[in-house]
C-alpha cells in the first residue's frame, strides 16, 4: 500500500511527538496526552459534522469508554490498557448499534437535543449509582500494557505512546475514510439527502455506520483519558463537557483529519494560560477566542493552513 | 414494443386538495414522451409518484411489469428507473467530480467502502467522459455552487444518467435556462440519451421544445391526463389549447421570451 | 477576507504556539526562587460553589498567608514567612471536574513548581488528586472536602492530608444532637443535593439514627438536582409527608434558597430543619430562617470557632478586610495554611523544606489553630480529629446568633482507623469515646 | 386526594415559570431561527439586577411590596433590553446568514463571557432579596401551603403568554414577523426590514429572559452559574412543545411540570431524568415537537 503525502506527515509527526516527550517535562506530556484524547472525541464529532449533524452528546460515548476501563479493571479485574479500550469500544459499539436505529431519523437541532438527552440520561444514571461513588466517581487501577508494568514516573510517557499509537491509527483510517465512498455519501447527506436516495444510496445506512463509527472513535477518547487521569466520573458525560468537543470541532473546523489534535491542543493550552493568567475571567477569554475565531475564521483554524481558492469569502 | 411503465388509477390527494386524479398511462422501451401542462397541472407530482418520491393515494405503478408501488426512490432507482429535478439537487459544497464519483461509487454498490477513495482512476475516466459529453468538463474540478443554473441541469441529469438506468424521468430540464441555451443543453441531453437508448418522459412548458424532440404527448390539467397521443394529435386538441397550451401553442409561463 | 491576512494570521499563531510551548518548556527547567515557598491555592472561583465555599476559602487563606508574610499573625506562628521562606500564593479555579483538576495539579507541580499545594472542596476532585499527589510526591493538604473514601482508598498514604473532617462527623453529629435535643422526634424526612455529596450524608444520617434514635421513622428523601434554586414541588412533598424533622446537607445558595421557600411556605413553622452545612448562612438569614433551626459547620469552624488567640485575630482580620465574620469554608482554608506554616516551621530543613520533610511533621502532628488544636490522628497520622459542633439559630433585633451550641469529640463522631465509617456506624460505634 | 392537589399546584406553577424562562427563547428561534444559548445568562442577569436593586430599596428602609414590584420589573425590563440591544447589534448582526449550529456555538461564547461579566460586576457573595416573596404570604390546605408569590409567577407567565399570543396574531408587527418566519427572503423583496425585526425580537426575547430572573430572585439566593442550570430546561420545554411555537412552549411547560411534579411526589429517584425521558419520548413519537413543522425540501 502507497502512502500519500497527508499519512506520511502524521506518521513523521506521532515519531516527532513520541521523540520528543522523552525530553518534555511531565505536565507537557500528561496535557499533550489529554489534548490527544479529547481530539479523538473531537473527531467523532467532526464526522457527524461532516453529514451535517451536530452533537450535543457525543460525551455519552466518551464517558462510557471511560466507565469501561472503569469498571473493566474494578470488576473484572482486566489490567491490561489495551484490553480496556477494546472493552470500552465494544460496549460504545452496541449502545451506538442501539441508539443509531434512532438517532439517524433526527437532524439539526433536534439530533443535537436528543442526543444531549441521551448524555444525560446515562450522567443521571451514574449519579443515582451510589456504589460507583456516584458524582465522585472512582480511580482506575493500576494498569499494564501488553505485559509491560509501567514503574514509577513511567504511567504517563506510557499513556502517551498509547495514546499516540491508537489516535495515529484512527487518523491514518479517517483520512482514508473522510475520501472514501461512504465519507463521501456522508458529506453528499449533509449537502442533499434527496438526491444521495436517488442515487441509491441508503442515507440511514450511512449515518447509522458513520454514527457507530463516530461513537467508538469518541469511545477510545474517553478510555484514552481514563487511564491517563487515573479516574472517572458522571461528569463526563454531561452536556457542557460535549458542548467543550462541539466547541473544539469549531475551532479546527472539519476540513482535515488533522484540525482536531490542533485544536484540542491550542484549546488545552488556552484554556490553561488563562486559567493561570486571569482565573476569575477564562471563560470570558475563551468566549472571545472562539468568537474571533468563528468571525475570521469561519471554517477553522485549520483553514489557515489550507489556500483552497475561494474557501475563506 | 415492450411496455416499460404502466400506471393505472393513479391519485394523490393533499388533503381536500387533488393533486393529481386517477392516472392511466402507459410507456413503451424506448419512447420519448413529452408532459405538458400549466402550473399546478400534476406533472411534478406524477413524476414523484412514479419515482417513489410520494406515496400515491390509490392506484399501481408496474414498472418493467412489476408493480413498484411502496417503493422508495433509491429501490427505484436501482430497478433502473432515473429521474432529475427542476430545482437540480446536487452537492452544492463538493466538486463536481466528486459529485459524479458518489453516483458512479453508488451505482457499483460500493458506496459503503470506507478505505478505498471514492476518486478512484476508473471513476474519474466515467465521470470524465459524462462531462465531456455534458460539454461542463471545465468545470470538474470546480464546486457546483461555480456553475451556471443550465451547467447545474446538465449536471443533474448526468448524475442520473449514471445510475445506468432504462428510463429517465425529466423534470423541467429547461426551466431556469436561458432562450439561447435551451436548444444546445436539449441536444447535448437527447444525444446522450439516444446513445443508451433510454426511455424518457420529460416535462416541458416549451411547446417548440416538445415538437422537436418527442414523439408522444401527455396533457396534464387540474391533475389528471386530458389528452394523450402523438404530438401533432395533442397539441391541435381544443381543450389542451384551451387548458395548456393557450391559442399559439404557447404557455402563460413566468420565463417569457427571453 | 484578503489573502493577507489569513497568512498574517497564520504565521502570527504559528509563532505565538510555538513561543509558548518554549516559554513553558523553559519555566519547566528554570528553577524556583530559594527564598520563597510557593503554594498552589485551588478552590472554586466560579460556578455556584465559589459564592458561598470558594470565595471565601480564598479570602481566608489569604488573610493567613498575608500576615504570615508580615509576622502579624499570634504566637506559635508569630515568626515572619514558612521556615523563614515568603509564602507565595498561585490560585487556580477548581471549576471543570476532576479530569480537569488533575491536569491543573501537574501543571502547578510540574510548570510552576509549587512546594506544596491545598484546596479542593469537591469530594470528586480530592479523590482524584489523591492518587496523583502520591505518583508525584507532593505534600498536598486536602482542606475542605467531605468524602470518607478519601483515605479509605488511598493505601498507606505518604503525602495527601487533610485537616478538616469527613462528611461522616456531620452527620453522626446530627444524629447525636437530635437524640439529645429532640429525643420525642419521630417522623424524620430529608433533603439532599441529587449527587455523591447529599447521598453519603444521607446514607451516613439515616445510619446513625438507627442506632441512636431508633423509635423515630425516617419517613422521606427528597433529592433535587444541585443549583436547582426552587424547591417549591420539593416542600410540597415534605409537606404532605408531616415531618418533625428535616435534615439537609444542601449548602450554599441552595441551602439559603431552601430555608428561604421553606420557611415562606410555612414547612419550617411545621418542622424543624437541621442543616449541617448551616453555619455559612449564619450571618446570610436575615432572620428567614427560623429561631431553633439547627446548624452544623463541619466541625468548629465560622462561628462555632472556639475562643482563642487565633481565632480572635482570624475573626478580626477578616471582618475588618471583607465586612462579615468569616464562614466555615474561610476558617477550614485558614486552618490549612497554618498546618503549613506549622509543617514548614518545624521541618527542620534549610531553606524550602522538601514534601517528605513536611510529610513527616505533619504526620501524627498536634498543632495550634483557629479550631483549637488540631490532632492529625486518623488514617496513620494524615486526618485531622477535630469536635463536631451543633447549635440553633437564634436572630432578634437585627443580631444572629448560635444558642444551645454542643459539641461532640473527635472520637464520638469519626470512625477510629482500621473501620470502613458506615460499618463502624452499623456495628454501633466501637470505640465511640463522647466525653 | 391530599398529593393529587399538591401535584396539580406544584405542576402548574413549575410549568409558569418554565414557561416564563422558555418564552423569550421560543419567540427568538421562531423568528430569527436562532437557538439563543445565551438565555440563560439573560435569565441571570435579570436576577442579578432585580435582586441588587431590591437589596438597595430594603437598604434605603422600603417597604412597599408594589414599589418592590415595580423595581424587579424596571430593573429586568432595562437590562434585559440593553443587553438584549447590545448582543443583537453588537455581534449576532454580524453572523447572520451563517449556519444555525453555528449561530447556537456564538451564542454559547456569549454565555461564557457573560457568565464572566457578570462575576466581575456582581462578584460570588449570593445575592438574596427575599422580602416580596415573603411578604407576599401563603394559604393552607390542609397541611399544604401555597404561597401567593408563586400565584402572582403563575399570573403573569398567562399574561406574557396571551401578550405574546396577542403580538404575533393581531397586531400588525406579528403579521410581518410570521411572513419573516415564513418565508424571510420574499418579506425582504417585499420591503419588511428585516434587520429591524431581528433588533426588536431579539429584544423582546432577551427582556423576557430578564423578567423570568426577575421575578424568580425573590424565591433563590442569586449566584454565580444559574443561568447555566435553565438553559438546557429551557431547551428541553421548547425542543418538546416544537421550536418556534408559543403554544409548544406553553404545553411543553405543562407537561413537563405535572410529570416533575408526579414524580417529585411519588418517586423522587426518579426526578433527574425526567425531564430528558419526558424531552426523548415526545421526540420518538413527534420529531419535531409538539407543535414543530417538517420543513420540506423544495424539488
């Protein structure tokens, strides 16, 4: 299999990103370690944003992969990270199989209030679990990988490989994905279902597959943040934490599979000068931020990195 | 001749409102068939009846001698039954290539694949060639909201004509276009067309245009079929001046003459 | 837009991203100063706890750590600065959940290298922090928050303290206030906050009155969601229910927008209400609330502050910078910074002392505070053992005041170590010591 | 029979002043097809006025409740209006055109920086201006109470309601604003300007926003991050009722009041999710709300 331009350059990237965190202090590692976690959620909802839907929910899957390493290392008693992951991506996966049948009836605002709904009904859920610590949620445990015992100090460059090899992997398939066939019919839906049904394409079908695909992607996210953090709670999956990945998937707009890891990094780091700089007012610096950005920068950041002719009027 | 679409007591009701009373019709492979009518006539909702667009009231709709009636447009379109749209409805924010490659992915019932680009080198030549016979090449690489409304029809009914079906419904392939225009973009269409050899029903206020190029007429008026037969018989037919075509055979259309 | 500008655009955020990530790269390496101790102070700074919890916590740590600075505070803390070291403060909003804490925990450890850090008030955000502090070695005092899993889930901790009580004290205190100020009491209903919070204290309250006021009924539990503001369906509820008592660990604004609709719709006329976060409405009430209400302020803090040196200089300075007596929160955040200062103070190192040295004199440690002494006694030397005190609101002419104050010893209200808390409550206090 | 009452009471006055918080925002996505985010940093700012200037009416010795009165609504009404004026003319004017999802995500930046705006005028002391509500006293039945507080919310959330009604279907202003709802770029050919429309609803919308704080600061303590809490309510009534209708508001209200109320009274665990259950069911069986319309594709 060739490998075009954009795949060489996120792969030189990850290496860059794995060398260099050998050298960076911790904080530098464990924020960039979040910032790609949270870019994968992101990137769940920049794919439903590419079919034109928008999620106020997407923290539902985010803290069900979170749940699951949870839980998955509490009561099952699975160490192993990588196993963790494909737990919480499997139970993503038959909860999205689940609430995709319905969901994909749904558009615009009414897609994004029913799948806040939804968020919230599992953040309600979780809040009434008293044994799960309910709103105080619980720690992860001590996890290994593939066998390998991080020591001392070692837990949070070893997240950040992990992270970097599961968010490289996915970003290596959305850039194939978002110019394949079906990532097509996804931008072709959000442009005019009529006619994508006329060309015999199954619109339902292609949003149910992209949604399942989209919630095990936001999935790994939250699993991804789990193990780095060391604990989970009902927080993540209510509505303002999904508001903070619509936020992100602003900001570095849909245009690339790459404007989400710029963004979530460019928003972790805005979000944490400003919470040092002015923390009774970094709410009022975010606000401004994304208002400058969506006022000169109508399709994202990434935009700047791009000169398609016409694309900024 | 075989018989490719039968209707039989075909109606839509919108309510207290008919929009279109028991219709009985049937097209033989091969035929091209023009549908007149003022506005508000049925044309448009006899075409979305019979591409699944709009469940009817009452009737059956047997295409290729099977009733399709309850089928939705992408079945149809998969029977082999095309249609495009006064309004072209095409993806405005994507290039006009990838416009095509969708269809073309579509029509090889790959349109699942999530690996494989969708631009894929055979796809490009198909869509190349449709452009150039389209005679809208020069606009591939461009988004469809850079093409002119008569480049957007031409586009539309390329899209469908990729779905490699037998007959191809045209739903006012001329409106919006220029008076100069409307002769060359009605070549470049019925050219392609006969070169598939499809069946075709069009939809047309310009009774020049139907002259020329259809062989058979269906007069709509207050949703049902007044008149049907051949050119000539329809359009000399008092109540289809009356009703449709007015004194000169010429329509009381918003499009005037240009 | 011109083409320039996205080009200016983009180059000028390139620079500044990369600008950034090099500052900080550097800040990592640079070293503190050596004659500063820097602490990070987190507490909420929006949202609805920083109002009542946050703020104030802020402002009392503030006050402390200014005169420590100055050397104005009483004896044994009269020596200027933290083992001779200016005592700097960095303030970070707690809002944002526990994922977010953590993150801003390895920032102030790692890029601002902090020597120590205080603050949380949300049980969630402490057992988050926990773990981490430990990973990094961090002397981190814990000042406010509630949840007995606290040390429950951190096995043999090293560096993670906390000098205030666990939410289990409130409420063992509740019941036993009850048992001895309203013994006849029989039909009990609650209200609680619908999260981790209200349903441990309730849990905890509902235990502890089995064993000490078995005869009375626990008759309803209202949960509204937290911030919710109007309860009117809520007291409706409690109404048709005919309690005698009410209990409620509701805090802050919700508290206050409790007692205030209570009171108007008459519940209160009806029943009594026992808040045990109360004693932060105190000067707040204006007199809706009614006389007998009882009020708790987790542990002796705000105004059930007993009288000492301390005190009486914490109260004054904070009442003349901010205009009211301080409230619990501000006491509890005072209380922390004095174990500091008294960890710091008798470390015995040169200069910065490191987290193991203050670990260890904290550790077990007995020290002076505004609460009276302080005696890190439970979870092997790293809770602090304190009394538990009730009282009732009492408000004539314009003046509120606490009346028929009593107060429970460390040892009646905290489970003693080697107990799971509600357990202890189940088996009927072992080793319960109330004299 | 005794929690029957209660029920009905406590649900229809939950229902007025859901109802009252989710008008301004129904009224504006109706017209401008703007989901105004930012409502409930309106609903706080009201508050936050009315509860500042009633403590300094209490402070100067006041006591009249119908000055009391009359300041909430003087004090809700101007800020509302400025701000509402402010956000209009300042920012949304110019988005327009832009997508909805994106006109909700500028509205949610409005949110953040009002929430912080709002902490630097007022601080994070809780305001409480208890007095009206107090004063207003209460009636018994049986041993439930009514306060008379709560009657007055429940009168002018129907007063607002058959206003709104009346503004949009017999004045001559409705009738431009549902030929704009209608279809916006024809009333635009037809000389309707437009933009003025947008000034004067989103105005109205935004004071309405300011009234429901207005009147609810007498019954909370007024802090930091209430206005956060009503936004999602608010967005569940209206997303139930059906977008962009006062009707879908007013039913969505009620229902959503009696089933909280049912289940306050008879199962309280149940009370977090009933809102979205309520929100998720009407959504299943009407995708576009109660009274929402399908807008159809033109072919």
């Amino acid at each position: 299999m060739k490998l075009e331009r954009t795949e060489l350059s996120l792969i030189g990237v990850a290496i860059a990103i794995a060398i260099l965190a050998q050298f960076s202090p911790n904080w530098l590692v464990f924020t960039l370690t979040l910032a790609i976690s949270t870019a994968l959620v992101v990137m769940g909802v920049v794919m439903l944003m590419r079919a034109g839907l928008v999620s106020f929910g997407q923290g539902l899957f985010y803290c069900l992969g979170g749940y699951a390493v949870g839980l998955g290392g509490r009561f099952l008693g699975i160490t192993d990270a990588l196993v963790l992951v494909g737990l919480g991506v499997v139970v993503t996966t038959v909860v999205a199989m689940i609430l995709g049948l319905l969901m994909t009836r749904y558009r615009e605002i009414f897609f994004a209030m029913l799948s806040l709904a939804f968020s919230m009904i599992l953040y309600g859920i979780l809040v009434k679990s008293h044994g799960l610590g309910s709103t105080d949620g619980f720690g992860v445990v001590d996890w290994t990988l593939l066998g390998f015992t991080p020591g001392d100090g070692q837990a949070t460059t070893t997240a950040l490989m992990l992270a970097l090899v599961l968010a490289l992997a996915i970003a290596l398939f959305l850039n194939r994905y978002f110019k394949s066939s079906i990532g097509l019919a996804c931008e072709a839906i959000r442009e005019n279902e009529v006619r994508v049904e006329y060309m015999g394409i199954s619109h339902r079908k292609v949003l149910y597959i992209n949604y399942v695909l989209a919630a095990a992607v936001g999935s790994v996210g939250g699993s991804m943040t789990a193990l780095a953090a060391g604990h989970v709670d009902p927080t993540m999956a209510y509505w303002t934490i999904s508001g903070e990945f619509v936020f992100i998937a602003i900001l570095g707009g849909t245009g690339h599979v790459a404007a989400p890891f710029i963004a979530a990094l460019i928003f972790t780091l805005v979000r944490t000068y400003a919470v040092e700089l002015a923390p009774n007012a970094w709410q009022m610096i975010l606000g401004i931020v994304l208002l400058l950005i969506i006022l000169f920068l109508p399709k994202g950041i990434w935009s700047l990195f791009t000169r398609k002719k016409g694309a900024a009027s | 001749m075989t018989e490719i679409l039968r209707t039989e007591g075909l109606s839509r009701y919108f309510g207290a409102v008919t929009a279109a009373e028991d219709i009985n019709v049937t097209i033989s492979e091969g035929e091209i068939v023009g549908v007149i009518g003022a506005n508000g006539a049925g044309k448009t909702t006899f075409i979305n009846m019979v591409t699944g667009y709009l469940p009817p009231s009452q009737g059956t709709i047997a295409f290729d001698g099977s009733p399709i009636k309850g089928m939705g447009p992408r079945k149809l379109m998969r029977k082999g039954l095309a249609r495009s749209f006064q309004i072209p409805q095409l993806f405005l924010e994507l290039p006009v290539i990838d416009n095509l490659a969708i269809a073309l992915s579509a029509a090889e019932h790959r349109q699942f694949q999530m690996i494989r680009p969708v631009r894929t080198p055979e796809r490009i030549k198909a869509a190349d060639e449709i452009l150039e016979q389209m005679n809208i090449n020069h606009y591939r690489d461009e988004m469809v909201t850079a093409m002119p409304q008569g480049a957007r029809k031409l586009l539309d009914i390329a899209i469908a004509m990729l779905g490699n079906p037998r007959m191809l419904l045209l739903d006012e392939p001329t409106s919006g276009v220029s008076m100069e225009e409307k002769y060359t973009l009605m070549d470049t269409v019925m050219e392609a067309v006969r070169q598939r050899g499809l069946t075709v029903l069009f939809v047309e206020h310009d009774m020049e245009i139907v002259q020329r190029y259809v062989s058979r007429i269906l007069a709509f008026a207050s949703g049902e079929v007044i008149k049907d037969g051949p050119v000539d018989e329809v359009l000399a037919d008092a109540k289809v001046q009356e009703l449709v075509t007015g004194k000169h055979h010429r329509t009381p259309e918003k499009e005037g003459d240009a | 837009m011109t083409t320039q500008q996205p080009r200016l655009l983009k180059r000028t955020l390139l620079s500044v991203a990369l600008a950034s990530v090099g500052v900080m790269g550097l800040a990592g390496a640079a070293n503190a100063q050596d004659d500063t101790f820097k602490v990070g102070f987190v507490t909420f700074l929006s949202g609805g706890a920083s109002g009542p919890f946050g703020v104030p916590a802020a402002q009392g740590a503030e006050i402390v750590i200014d005169a420590i600075n100055e050397g104005t505070l009483p004896a044994p803390y009269d020596s200027k600065g933290v083992n001779g070291l200016m005592l700097e403060s960095v303030v970070v909003d707690e809002a944002g959940g526990p994922t977010k804490q953590v993150e801003e925990y390895r920032n102030l450890v790692q890029r601002q290298n902090v020597d120590a850090v205080i603050g949380y008030i949300s049980s969630g955000d402490c057992l988050a922090i926990g773990p981490v502090a430990e990973e990094m070695e961090m002397f981190t005092i814990a000042f406010d928050c509630g949840t007995s899993r606290l040390f429950a889930e951190l096995d043999d901790p090293q560096y993670m303290f906390r000098t205030g009580l666990d939410a289990v004290a409130d409420n063992v205190g509740a019941a036993r206030y009850l048992a001895e100020t309203r013994p006849d009491a029989e039909r009990i209903a609650g209200i609680q906050q619908n999260y981790a919070w209200g349903q441990d204290s309730w849990q905890d309250f509902t235990l502890a009155m089995e064993q000490l006021m078995p005869e009375a009924e626990i008759i309803a539990n209202q949960t509204p969601q937290i911030f919710q503001g109007s309860y009117g369906t809520e007291i409706s509820a409690l109404q048709t229910e005919r309690p005698e008592i009410i209990h409620s660990s509701m805090w802050g604004g919700d508290m206050e927008s409790f007692v205030l609709q209570a009171n108007a719709r008459g519940l209160l006329a009806q029943a009594d209400a026992l808040l045990t976060t109360g004693e932060s409405g105190l000067h707040r009430f204006d007199g809706q609330a009614p006389n007998g209400t009882i009020l708790g302020g987790r542990g002796p803090f705000g105004a059930f502050m007993p009288d000492n040196e301390l005190s009486e200089w914490f109260r004054e300075a904070y009442e003349a910078e901010h205009g009211t007596p301080p409230s619990y929160p501000a006491s509890k955040a005072a209380q922390a910074i004095l174990a500091l200062k008294y960890a710091a103070d008798n470390s015995g190192a040169e200069g910065v002392p490191s987290s193991e040295q203050l670990a260890a004199t904290l550790k077990g440690a007995e020290f002076p505070s505004v609460s009276g002494t302080v005696r890190m006694d439970l979870a092997n030397g790293h809770q602090a053992v304190q009394p538990m005190y009730y009282g009732e609101y009492h408000y004539e002419d314009g003046e509120a005041e606490l009346r028929n104050v009593r107060s429970y010893p460390g040892e009646c209200v905290s489970a003693p170590d080697g107990y799971n808390a509600q357990q202890w409550i189940k088996e009927g206090f072992p080793g319960v010591d109330c004299d | 029979m005794l929690t029957v009452w209660a029920i009905l009471i406590d649900g229809f006055i939950y229902a007025s002043w859901l109802f009252l918080v989710a008008a301004g925002l129904t009224v504006i996505y109706g017209v401008m097809r703007i989901l105004n985010m930012a409502h409930g940093s309106l609903y706080a700012l009201g508050a936050y006025a009315a509860a500042s200037a009633l403590g300094w009416y209490y402070a100067q010795g006041g006591d009249q409740l119908w000055i009391a009165f009359a300041i909430i609504a003087v004090s809700a009404i101007l800020i509302g209006a400025i701000s509402g004026l402010i956000i209009e003319r300042g920012l949304l004017r110019l988005m327009y055109g832009r997508d909805e999802i994106l006109m909700l995500i500028i509205t949610f930046a409005v949110l953040l920086i009002l929430e912080d705006v709002m902490k630097l005028v007022w601080g994070t002391t809780p305001y409480f201006a208890w007095q009206p509500y107090a004063a207003m006293g209460r009636f018994n039945i049986d041993v439930l109470t009514v306060s008379q507080y709560d009657l007055l919310v429940m009168a002018l959330s129907v007063v607002i309601g058959l206003g709104l009604w009346f503004w949009l279907e017999r004045t001559n202003m409705g009738k431009i604003l549902r030929s704009i709802i209608h279809d916006r770029e024809v009333s635009e050919a037809m000389g309707v300007n437009v933009r003025r429309m947008f000034t004067i609803t989103f105005m109205i919308g935004a004071t309405l926003g300011a009234i429901a704080g207005g009147v609810t600061a007498p019954i909370i303590s007024v802090v930091p991050g209430i206005g956060v809490e009503v936004i999602v309510l608010a967005f569940a009534v209206v997303v139930t009722g059906g977008l962009g209708s006062i009707t879908g508001a007013a039913v969505g209200a009620v229902i959503v009041g009696l089933a909280r109320a049912t289940s306050i009274h008879t199962m309280p665990e149940l009370e977090l999710f009933i809102i979205y259950a309520v929100m998720a069911t009407v959504l299943v069986f009407r995708p576009h709300g109660l009274f929402g319309l399908a807008a159809a594709r033109k072919i």
